[in-house]
C-alpha cells in the first residue's frame, strides 16, 4: 500500500486544530487545504465542508440575479401547490430557476419577503412524498426514509403530455433548489438514495434498509450452503399491479443456476435490482432535475450521511428522551458500566456527531414528532434497543437500522467507549455485517 504522507499524518493528528484554521480561513480548502479536502475528506468537519458549499452555489447563481432578471414568481393553490408549481416552473431553464423565489398562494394575503417561500417548500416536500401522488415509498413499509416507488409510471398522463419521470426530474429541482437558496427540507431519503445522488458505490448492506426479511435472505445465503437447498436463478419475480413478471439479473439469467460457486455474484445482482436496477429510470430524472440545481462536483467531499444533514439540517435531538426511551437487551440493563457511559459519551457530542449517531441507530437523523418513543421499525414502533455485543473490546459499535438496534462492545473504559464510536458514526458503514 501507498505510505500517508507526512501532511495528511499530521492533519489526522490535529483534527480539531485544522478545522479551527479552516473556521477563520475558509478559503483555504480551494487553496493551501484543497488536498485536504481530496485526499481525506472526512477530517473536514461538516461545517466547513457545507460553507465552502453554500459559498460556490452563491457564486452560481450569481450571474443569473445580477442580470437584473428580478424574481422568479409563481402563485399557486395551496391545495394544489405542487401541480400548479410543477406546471409554472417545469419549462424554466436551469439558469432562469437560479432567480430568487418568490411565492404567492392564492386567495391569501401576504407579500413573500422570505416567510412563504418557506411554507412553499413545507407544502412541497409533503406533496411530493404524500403516498397519494404514487412518487416515493417509504422504505421499509412505516419507516421515515423514502425512496422512489417502482411503480410511479402509473403517475404518467399522456393525455396531458406528462410523464411521471417528468414528476422525479421537478422533484430533483425542487430539492436542488431549496439547497441552492438555503432552505432546509423535511425530506428523508434511503441510505441507498442518497449513495444514489453521490454516485457512490452501493453493496448488499443497503439492502437492509430497504426490505430487511429480503437482506435477511440474502445474507443467510452468504453465510450458508445452497448447493441443492435452493432452486434459484439468476432472475427475480416482481409484482406489477398484482402481474408476476420474470426479470434477469443478468443477460439469460433465468437459465443460469445459483451454486455455491456463483452465489456472491447473485445475491450482488439481487441487490442491485432491488436499490438500483428497479428504480434506475426515476433515479436517473431526479438526479437530471437535481444536478441542473446543483452541479455534482460539488458533492463530492460530503458522504451519505452529511448529505441528509445538508439537505434537512441538523436535528434538535434531546438526549434525556432519547435515553428515557431506550430499551436494553443481551445482559445489558441501565446501571451496566456501558451503558452508563454510552450516555455520558452521547450527551457531550456536539450537534453534528448527535446526528450522526442518531443516523447511525436508526438510519435518520429525523426525529419522531411524539419523541424517541415513538420510533418505528419495520414492525410497527420500535424504541432504540442496546444490545450487548460479544465481539470483544477492541471491535466497533454495530447497528441494525431496520430495528433501531445498537450492538455494544463490553468496552473497558468510557475512553475507550467514546474512541470506537466516534470512529463508528464517523467513518464506518451502520450495518453489523458490512
């Protein structure tokens, strides 16, 4: 492997020191620091990584305001806001959706000094992930996370011209321009859409949060024989409208059986169609409405998580309800050593890492609107569970999203504690087995 250079030793040594240095001289990542950024993205905290953002998008945008064009005004029916808005705002070229927003809703009075174009967005985001307009799914089933539903095409009217693609590509923009203009969005997308929206590599584990009993197979298979136990092949069933069609997962699939030898190449091809292959089309609009907001390089030193945060914002996350709603499992109860100090290291984190490691438990950082207590699992409510992990003392806190679960370590020391979940939330995948 390729030594670290001595620079890149130094700034993980000093961590807090250089992200201070950037704080005062934000400049310095497109300058003096851009190899930082580069090369490791992740010792730039959140902060600095979503100003220098926030800075190049105003510089993108600038062109299209200092052309004197004025503001780009729609008026819509709050009943109907994101029909009217999508038939308003569908043709605006890209540069002309750069303009600052300003909305009307009709029938009401008001002029939008910044206060309406922020219930416009409330509005939007409700309206697009309303399981009504057929757009997103939540993943899974009573979760808070959504994805795009693989049967939107229902959504298409021909008679009117519109595709539903034509819905993800407006979708795209709206989240793109609510970036662009700094507003924050009560949107909650899968790990694996957001992986989507980085180009980022996607494995088996983003299975979990999607269907978990389907993941559940899928590792099973891993971990186990199948030669004359399974009768698969490379092909999967998927339900249309109450239709069973038969898709290949790879070219001449449903001729070609699943062994031993061949069967980490299926369950990589059975992911795949299940986060990308099945919904690649309407991802594939969103990602073309949201870029035309947002130019991709721009999201290259965030990860999945910063990603939600930068499109949400950080959570307000009480900790006293957070532990008054935890449940304990494996041997572990509250008076246990590591417990105790699980939440002496959770309540000194700052905004950022409590986010992180609310992510990081439950796949989200938002927060149920009754409280911890209310978290939902994929079977119904589901409060955060700590189990105890026999995985030894040197080994990372691990989660199972699907079930708001943590597993443990039996850690020797709140120290120790802290280090490995720090570099948990921080820098390594939620899902036990990845």
């Amino acid at each position: 492997p390729t030594p670290t250079p001595r620079w890149l030793r130094f700034a993980r040594s000093r961590r807090t020191l250089v992200n201070a240095l950037l704080r005062s001289s934000p400049g310095l990542l497109d300058a003096a620091l851009a190899p930082l950024l580069a090369r490791s993205p992740g010792l730039v905290d959140f902060d600095n990584k979503r100003g220098r953002f926030r800075a190049a998008l105003r510089r993108e945008a600038a062109p299209a305001r200092a052309a004197g064009a004025g503001a780009l005004r729609i008026a819509v029916r709050r009943d109907h806001a994101f029909e009217d808005s999508f038939h308003q705002l569908r043709m605006r070229s890209p540069a002309e959706l750069r303009a600052k927003l300003a909305v009307t809703f009709a029938g009401e009075d008001g002029v939008d000094a910044g206060g309406v174009t922020r219930e416009w967005y409330g509005v939007m985001a409700r309206a697009m992930f309303d399981p009504n307009a057929g757009l997103f799914v939540r993943a899974p089933e009573g979760g808070t996370a959504f994805q795009p539903n693989p049967a939107s095409v229902v959504q298409s009217d021909p008679a009117r011209g519109t595709s539903h693609l034509d819905f993800f590509r407006f979708v795209g923009r709206v989240v793109g321009k609510a970036l662009a203009d700094g507003h924050l969005l009560d949107a909650y997308f899968t790990r694996s859409f957001y992986k989507h929206m980085l180009g980022a590599p996607l494995t088996h584990a983003d299975v979990e949060a999607v269907d978990p009993a389907y993941h559940r197979n899928l590792v099973w298979m891993l971990e186990n024989p199948v030669d004359g136990v399974l009768d698969l092949t490379f092909a999967v069933e998927v339900d249309f409208f109450g239709r069973r069609e038969t898709v290949d997962l790879v070219p001449g699939g449903a001729a070609i059986k699943v062994t031993d030898a061949n069967k980490r190449a299926y369950v990589d091809a059975a992911a795949a169609h299940r986060v990308t292959t099945a919904i690649r089309d309407q991802t594939a609009a969103f990602l073309a409405g949201f870029w035309d907001m947002v130019p991709q390089g721009l999201l290259a030193p965030f990860d999945d998580q910063e990603l939600e945060l930068l499109i949400s914002g950080l959570p307000e996350i009480d900790v006293a309800d957070l532990k008054a709603s935890a449940e304990y499992a494996g041997g572990y109860s509250p008076a246990s050593p590591q417990v105790v100090w699980l939440w002496t290291v959770v309540a000194s984190l700052d905004a950022e890492d409590l986010a992180r490691f609310v992510q990081f438990v439950t796949g989200t950082s938002k927060v149920p609107l009754d409280g911890f207590a209310a978290l939902q699992g994929v079977n119904g409510p589901q409060r955060l569970s700590v189990h105890r992990a026999h995985t030894g003392p040197r080994a990372l806190p691990t989660a199972h999203t699907c079930f708001n679960q943590l597993d443990l370590p039996e850690y020797e020391s709140a120290d120790a504690l802290r280090e490995r979940l720090l570099l948990a939330i921080r820098e390594c995948v939620s899902f036990g087995f990845a």
